[in-house]
C-alpha cells in the first residue's frame, strides 16, 4: 500500500539544510497495522507527514497505492488526502462546533452528499465510535477519550485507505488509551483499513501493531515484526524502548544477578507454548533446581507471550538446556 524509494527530508534553518529523515526506503503492507517508534526529535513525525505530502520530500518518490504521490499536482493532491485520514495528538476539534458538525467537516468540504447523506453518514461514523448520545455536544463537554473517538470518526469520514495517527493517545490516560487502541484494532479488522501510528510508547506498539520500524536520527534503525522486534530487539534504541516498557533498570538487574548462584537464563515463550508446564517437566526430568528472577506473562496483539529470567543450578544442566532448546522456546544464557 504504501512504498518509500530513498525518500529524505531536510529543513531549510539559517541558511543551513537540517537532515531530518535520511534516505529511507519503506514497504507497508496493505490492511496492516504499522507502527513507528522513536524518541522526540526521532524522525518520526516528519516521516508520517510525507505519507499525505503535509511535508514535502526533498528527494526520492513515494508510491501510494501504486501511484506516485510525488508527482502530484494541487487537483490531484486533494483527490489523494481524500483517501488518508489523520488522527492528530490535541485532537484538533473546532471548539464552536458540535461534534456532528466536526465529524461532518471534511463530507462538506468534498461535496459529494446530499444532505440527508450526510447526515446519515455522521450518525453511522458516531455510532461506530460509541458517541451516539453526544451528537449535539461540543467539544468542551467531552472527555479527552470522547474528543479522540470524534477525531476517529472526522478521519473515517470520506472512507479513507490509510488513517495514520500522529501520537494519537499520548494525551490520554492509561485507561482511555486501551480503549482507544481497542477501536482502531475493530476498525483495522473491520474495515481492512492500512493504519500507520507514530508513538514513543513500546506498549502502544506492542497492543495494536502488527510490524513495527524502531527510528534513530532520521534512520529506520530495526524494522520487523512486533515480536521479532519487541521480544529479540537488536539495536541499542530498541533495547532502550524494550526496557523502559518492562520498567527494568538494566544496571540494577545485571547487579541484582550478582550473587545469583548457578546459570542464568532467559526463556521466551509464544503462542500456546507459553501455557506449557516446561519449567516443572524439565525439573523432573534433569534433576535441576530453579529460581525465577523476573518474568512477565502478557500478549502481542492476539499472540500470547512470557519472557523468564531463571537461575538453574544443581542436576544436569547440559540437558536442561538440550530440553529447553528442543521446545518451542527462545534461549538466551545471560551467564
């Protein structure tokens, strides 16, 4: 769906061009959920707004659903914005309108529907985003989750290809940002829609993604999927985002493992095998004593996963990790 060839940006400060997305080339697949991750200043927004030509390349090209955006003029680029989205971080709601008003902006400004149209399309979009009852409220009367719900359905108005959303939950609270996530994996689903989400948030990536690019300094530094990514990152920015979404300190835990007697591993589980007994019949079977020094059991998207940090000691640890190597487990011997 959407295909970058050594697509750059550079700002023009002072007489001076300030390189903010290097080269780049970048495949997203259509009806996927695609995430890019990185720290303020990372890239990241720049790289979104390409997508929809708000900023304008320096160089390279850029295919949109087989069409080169690059060489749009201002006729075609207005047809193109039609079909892309955009859910912003503040909302932008117009503050003195209602919310069917807001949700109604961009059907009158394409001018295709009549009326009555219209207006069935806003209850239909309010309706799919669970805001119904507050067709007649203004923003100022709503939530910061109620105000993203209509920068949802404002961005669903002319059915769109691609949404992409611009740090779309970092305003809201834990709670809210679940259930904001929630819909937009309903709307993904439910609409095959191509969704690309720029956050610095590991555990927005890690609830609604399906393949994530991790950015460093205007450069894609690791790409792939959210469990290659999440759970075998690569790259030190990476491994950085992996810890902070654990909440690890990775000082304290190397000298929290200090005294830690015997071989320190850790197990990655996926799928059905992170329900597996494997700890208890490897135990059994090898005769080795083990000690469980931080764990997480949680999922990717729909895939369950644990992570084990263990300490083995005494009985036959050669075919303890012969036993954990020939199950469907990831194996790493930290010491």
């Amino acid at each position: 769906m959407i295909n970058f060839h050594q697509v750059h940006k550079a700002y023009r400060v002072a007489g001076q061009d300030i390189p903010a997305l290097q080269p780049t080339d970048l495949h997203i697949a259509r009806g996927e959920v695609f995430g890019i991750i990185g720290h303020s200043g990372a890239g990241k927004s720049t790289l979104l707004r390409l997508i929809n030509r708000l900023e304008e390349p320096s160089g390279g090209r850029m295919q949109i659903d087989g069409e080169d955006v690059t060489a749009l003029d201002a006729s075609g680029l207005r047809r193109f914005r039609q079909q892309v989205g955009m859910i912003f971080q503040h909302f932008n709601l117009l503050s003195s309108k209602t919310v069917a008003d807001n949700v109604a902006l961009p059907l009158k400004l394409a001018g295709e529907l009549s009326r009555r149209e219209l207006e069935q399309r806003v209850a239909e979009l309010l309706t799919r985003v669970g805001l119904s009852d507050h067709a007649n409220k203004y923003p100022a009367q709503l939530s910061g989750g109620q105000k993203q719900r209509v920068g949802i359905a404002r961005a669903l108005a002319t059915r769109p290809k691609i949404l992409l959303c611009d740090e779309a939950t970092s305003a809201l609270d834990p709670q809210t940002t679940a259930s904001v996530l929630q819909l937009l994996a309903e709307i993904n689903r439910e609409l095959n829609l191509t969704i690309v989400l720029i956050t610095h948030e590991m555990d927005v990536i890690r609830r609604v993604c399906d393949r994530v690019a991790v950015m460093d300094a205007g450069v894609i530094v690791e790409q792939g999927t959210v469990a290659e990514v999440f759970l075998h990152p690569q790259h030190a920015t990476t491994k950085r985002f992996v810890l902070e979404a654990e909440q690890i300190d990775e000082n304290e835990l190397h000298d929290d493992f200090a005294h830690v007697q015997g071989r320190i591993l850790r197990l990655t589980f996926q799928g059905e095998a992170t329900y597996a007994p494997l700890l208890g019949t490897v135990a059994r079977e090898t005769g080795v004593d083990y000690s469980i020094l931080a764990g997480r059991i949680d999922r990717i998207k729909d895939t369950p996963y644990g992570q084990l940090t263990l300490a083995l000691s005494g009985g036959d640890l050669d075919a303890a990790l012969a036993r954990f190597e020939a199950a469907d487990v990831h194996l790493e011997v930290l010491r």
